[in-house]
C-alpha cells in the first residue's frame, strides 16, 4: 500500500513525522475522502492502515520515542497495538481536516 520513505538508519520518532510521511504518499484523491470521514469512521481503516504502522514505523519493535509520543498525544499511558496506531491514524486524520476538505466556492 505505502512505501518506506525515511532513511535506513532514520525512523521517523513522533507522531506527526509518520503522519507527515503518510500523508506524503497518500493520492489526492484518499486525502480528500480521509478528511470528510467522521470520527466515528476512524477505526474502520485501523484494520488495513494500523498493522502498517506498527510493523513500518517500528512502533512495537523497539521505537520507544514515537510509542512515549502517541501516549503523549492520545493522553493515555498505557495503549495497546490498536490505540497507539489509531493515534496515529486521528493525527492523520486532523491534519487532513484542515489542508483538504472540500469547500464550496461562492461564484
């Protein structure tokens, strides 16, 4: 689905340096249809979205800095697999809300 695109020896170590990177490789299209999702419709891509972000960012395996970094974020010391990917997804998920929702234009 998304290819690496941090350095070999450089894995990105917060949550907005993943969500940029993400961000980054996803076409225009899934950005738009990501910012109109309602919150509620978040976990639905956990299932495809958040194994990637565990086994790519490393998040369980070792990448103690961007784990302590979703914790900060969700406000929450202890997430599991599914909540700290899932803050990383909402993360996603906000800044997307505010570069690309569709507005209409006055003519």
């Amino acid at each position: 689905m998304l290819s690496c695109r941090f350095c070999n020896d450089e894995i990105p170590t917060t949550i907005d340096e993943v969500a940029e990177l993400i961000i980054g490789d996803l076409p225009l299209r899934e950005k738009v249809d990501l910012a109109r999702l309602g919150p509620e419709s978040l976990a639905a891509i956990d299932d495809s979205l958040g194994p990637y972000i565990n086994e790519e960012f490393m998040l369980f395996k070792g990448n103690f800095m961007l784990y302590d970094d979703c914790m900060r974020y969700a406000e929450d010391t202890n997430l599991g697999t599914r909540d700290a990917s899932m803050a990383v997804i909402y993360r996603i998920w906000q800044k997307l809300k505010r570069t690309h929702r569709l507005r209409l234009v006055e003519s």
